[in-house]
C-alpha cells in the first residue's frame, strides 16, 4: 500500500512534521531540514505517494542506469527540469517536494485526481497531505464546515474540486501543482494539464477498422503498464462493456485465472450478477460473487462516514465498500476497474436537444427565460408537491438560458436549485461557483466530445473515481483505472463524434473491441445499471437510523440544516412521493457525515 503523505509547516516555530514528529527547522530561513522519512537529492526532498508507469523512459532521457524508486527519480527530474517535469510524468501519484534553496514546497497530483492532495492554510499554519480525515485531525486543522461547499454538496452531490467541506481546505486539481513560499507565506496554483487541450488537435481521417485497432491496441498497453510487479490483481465486473473488455484484456494478458468480483441484488430489475457470470465462465476466470441484502446495507450505511472523508452522495458507494471487503478477504493488492469508459469512450444524451438549443440566438433563449421565469411552480400548491415539479422546472428554463454545454450539464445534474439549497442551508454565506464555470474545450472539440468532457472533468473525477477510490484505499487495495490513460484519452479525442457514437450506438468503438473477445449475445442487453433499491431500504431497514438521524431535535443541535425543510422532504417520501428520495438521501449521508466528523 502507498504511503500517506502528510506535513505542515508552522508559522511560528517553521517547523515540518509528520506523524506528531520530526523535521525541524533550525533557522527561519530553513537552512537546515531534517529530512526522517523523505527521500533526498542534493538541496531537495520529497514525500511521494503513488506509481509512475513511465519510470523508464524518464530514466532514458536522463541517461541513469540505477535502480532507483519512483521518488529518488523524480528528485532527480526537478534538479534538471523543475516544475517542467510533471509533463514527463505518467501515472497516478501525489506529492509534496521541499527545495531547500528557493524555500518552497512544491505540491502536486496527476492529471486525473486518481491520488487525492490536499492542503490548508490560515494565519499560523500551512498543512498539506494525502488523506482530508488525516489532515483534519492535526491539531492547527481547525474543523469548520465550509457553507459554500456543502451547498456544491446538495446541488451534485459530490463536492468539486477544489473545495473540502472545511473552511480554509482545499484540494489540489487535477493537473495541477501548487507553489508554498515558505518566507513570504504565499502560494500559487499553476496547470499543466487540462482535457480541453487534447482537442487542440484535428480530428483523425482513418477508417473506422483502423480506429479500432488502435484503440484496442492502446488499452491493451494501458493495461499491460498498470500490471503490479507483485501481489494478485483482480477485476471489478459488472457485467457492462466497460468492466468486461478490461477483464477480457487482463485473462487474456494472465498466465493463470484472474479474479473477478460482481455484485448481485434480489431485485431482477437491476440484478447483472446472472450475466456477468455468463460472461466470466466465458472468459474461463475464477469468479465469485456476493448478492447484496438489506443486512448489508444496515451495516455498511453508518460506515460510509469513515470510508469518505467528505459527505458522499452516490448510492454505488454501498456495493462498491463491501466489494472492496471482500477483495481484501480474497488477497487482493491490487484492483481493476472500468470507471471513465463512458467518458473516453463517449456515452452521452441529450446531443441533439442541446445542439438544437444553442441554435437558437442568446438574447431570443434569455427572453424566453424571462418570460418562463416570471411563473413560480413553487407558490402552486398543486404543482409544489407534484413529481419534484419545481425542480425539473428550474432544470427546463435555465437549459434554455444556458451559453454553453457544460453550463447545460451543470443544470442538468442539479439535485437541489438554488431556491431550495436557500431554504435548505440556515445560512447567508452560500455561494454557487464551481468547476462548471472554468470548463474550455480546444477549437476540435465537437457537441458530444463536450458532454462526456464536461462529465470527465466533475461527476467522474469528483464522483465516480472518489467512490472506487476511497472505497479500495480504506481496504489497502490499489485501483487501477485502464480507460483513464493519457494515451487513450488524447487519441480518443481525435476520433470524429459519429464514429464515437454511431447512429444510436453509444461506446461504438469499445463495444467493437469487446466482441473481439465476448460473444455479441451475452454484452448486448439493456443496461440496468449499478443501481441499488436505497429507497426501499429508508422505507424499511434504515427508517429507524433515518428517522433517529433526521430527527428535528438532532438537526437543531447543529443549527446548519433547516429541520422544518428537512422533516417536509422526508415526510413526502414517506407518504409516497418516491421523486424526493434522492433529495432525503443526500440529506441522510451528510447528516450521517457530520455526526462522525464534527461532533
């Protein structure tokens, strides 16, 4: 298991630690550092934590014949190049780099978030490390609940780069670094990475066999990099093209019978155990499944709180926790998964709706807007308690004012509107910026390239990788993700929007590849989904911690949430009103949350 980064750095005595001890500053100009527990070349030093899956092409081009770890390397890297070198770098990994003789700290992360980084910083301390549960307990760590935030939390349900839930918080972005300077007590974040910039090339003109083959030849070297040098490796199946084509690559790369894990449900309706089975038996690899009860749930829902540093909405975090427990009891180091194949590979809605929309002229969308703006589905008694009416409402309008398909995502995924995070939050100090806002794409970037990218760069890097991330990492298990490759994602970006999706068929090229390897009859079905039946689950085997949770005498003890708000929500879904379960369930995870961490 990587290493946890951590340290901080105090203003009054310049001190760094770890772990309540041991690098010291022995003048306020750091002159002297003890370096326990780093890894040191010349006047730097280094705490990494993570893989690089280009060690020896780096190693190449520096012209070093040693054995050397990852860490060692990239301190030799920043003496020749500086920052530059984290464009040389591939794999997953974060660290925090000291260089004595500038005085400055040097935090950075991948380009995907795959290894979360995080700092804080205030009139007396500036901390920085890899886990926000580790960090938040250091005692200059003073745990307040950043307003803003928890308002980005009930409107997506994740919290976005680079807010934490705690004032002063942040984390670093994904393909960035930040700069501490010690003396001055200043910092600045800088990119070296961002999506947009793989579209800043022109769209390939080859054929859709020889797009194939290219693609297919690029995931089976992603996969083939991100092979542990030692411990058992297994896969995350689902039953879906995703998780199937990366364990068709892994038995066909294995000598011996790999791993695979599903999840199953009692509900048929969204139950895939039965045919990732098939497809496993297919395959020849040794499969093992575990049919997940309302036991489970009952047990694992109160735990969610440790396994995610921050409030967590998705309810595939569930199933993935108890997977990633039973990995563990299997002797599994190291796990694959399939999270990001929509994204690089292209499932995407709403194309056309939205291409129709912008084709309308700005000032024409926001007169309608006003027009539409003006009647209040709220202030209706009828249309206020009917079907999430307000909500969807508000999604209608603001699409057709959005400027752009990232600001239409946004809207689209919003859980609670503005309106109704106003009345939910007892607070004054909200405010509604996120990673939405900052979004660009280079000039070859096409309609559907801009909806899988704008889903790339928040719901899956702040959603769907936290889930699996966390969920293995509580469990020491190293996730391996083939779909998010530097060199698959910029090729990707380079294949036109209608072989990505061709006429209605979504993930065109990958579901190419997977028949090379998986009979067309047992992928080809409707997809129902990693779901899980969390509403039934409030109405029965977690009513009781809901209710006690949820309870208006607990809320008012912490005087955040609006308890009257809260008690209508939960007493709609109760009475049968299933369109506000998404809304109680993200209120019960963080109250669940707050309960753990904050009191």
């Amino acid at each position: 298991m990587d290493k946890e980064l951590l340290g901080l750095i105090s203003f009054t005595q310049i001190s760094f630690m770890k772990e309540q001890s041991a690098w010291t500053f022995k003048s306020a100009r750091a002159k002297s550092l003890l370096f326990n527990h780093f890894h040191q070349y010349h006047d730097s030093a280094i705490q990494f934590t993570g893989t690089l899956y280009n060690s020896h092409i780096l190693k190449n081009k520096l012209s070093l014949n040693e054995t050397l770890s990852d860490a060692q390397l990239l301190l030799i890297a920043y003496e020749k190049w500086g920052t530059s070198l984290l464009k040389e770098l591939e794999g997953i990994f974060s660290f925090a780099l000291f260089d004595k003789q500038k005085n400055i700290v040097i935090l950075a992360k991948d380009r995907i978030s795959i290894k979360p980084l995080y700092y804080y910083h205030d009139s007396d301390s500036f901390l920085f490390g890899s886990s926000l549960k580790t960090l938040s307990n250091l005692d200059l760590f003073s745990k307040n609940i950043n307003i803003s935030a928890l308002s980005n939390y009930f409107t997506y349900g994740y919290i976005m780069q680079p807010n934490t839930i705690y004032k002063n918080c942040f984390k670093i972005k994904s393909g960035h670094f930040l700069t501490f300077d010690i003396l001055h007590k200043t910092f600045k974040e800088e990119k070296y990475w961002d999506l947009g910039s793989s579209y800043e090339t022109p769209k390939l003109n080859i054929s859709e066999r020889e797009f194939k083959e290219e693609a297919k030849n690029l995931l089976k070297q992603s996969i083939e990099k991100r092979l542990p040098d030692e411990g058992e490796y297994a896969a995350s199946l689902s039953g879906g093209y995703d998780s199937s084509t990366v364990a068709a690559l892994l038995q066909e790369k294995s000598a011996k019978k790999i791993k695979t894990f599903t999840m199953g449900f009692e509900d048929e309706s969204i139950n895939e155990a039965p045919e990732a089975k098939k497809i496993a038996n297919h395959l020849g690899t040794e499969h093992i499944e575990h049919y997940f009860s309302a036991s489970d749930a009952l047990k694992i829902v109160p735990m969610l709180s440790e396994v995610y540093d921050e409030p967590f909405y998705d309810n595939g975090s569930i199933p993935t926790t108890l997977l990633a427990s039973i990995a563990k009891e299997h002797g599994i180091s190291t796990i694959f998964a399939g999270d990001g194949g929509d994204e690089v590979f292209a499932t995407a809605d709403d194309i056309e709706r939205f291409d129709r929309i912008l084709s309308f002229p700005q000032y024409f969308r926001n007169g309608i807007y006003s027009i539409l703006n003006s009647f209040n589905p709220s202030m209706m008694p009828y249309l206020k308690e009917n079907k999430n009416i307000p909500t969807k409402y508000f999604k209608f309008i603001n699409i057709i004012k959005a400027k752009n398909i990232p600001e239409m995502v946004k809207v689209k995924m919003t859980l609670f509107h503005p309106s109704e995070i106003s009345t939910l939050i007892q607070s004054n100090d909200i405010h509604y910026a996120s990673v939405f806002d900052d979004i660009y794409f280079g000039p070859y970037a096409q309609s559907v390239d801009k909806v899988i990218g704008s889903y790339f760069k928040t719901f899956m890097t702040d959603g769907e990788l936290i889930k699996t991330t966390q969920a293995f990492s509580q469990q020491n298990i190293a996730i391996r993700e083939p779909y998010l490759d530097m060199n698959l994602i910029h090729f990707m970006a380079q294949v036109p929007g209608e072989i990505k999706i061709k006429g209605n068929i979504k993930k065109n090229l990958l579901k190419q590849i997977s028949y090379d390897y998986i009979p067309r009859e047992l992928l080809e079905r409707p997809k129902k989904g990693f779901s899980v039946p969390f509403s039934a689950w409030m109405k029965n085997e977690l009513k009781p911690l809901m209710m006690e949770t949820l309870s208006p005498e607990n809320l008012k003890k912490d005087g955040i949430l609006n308890a009257d708000y809260v008690t209508s929500i939960k007493n709609n879904f109760l009475n049968g009103k299933e369109e506000y379960k998404y809304k109680l369930w993200s209120i019960l995870l963080y109250q669940l949350w707050y309960e753990k961490n904050m009191r």
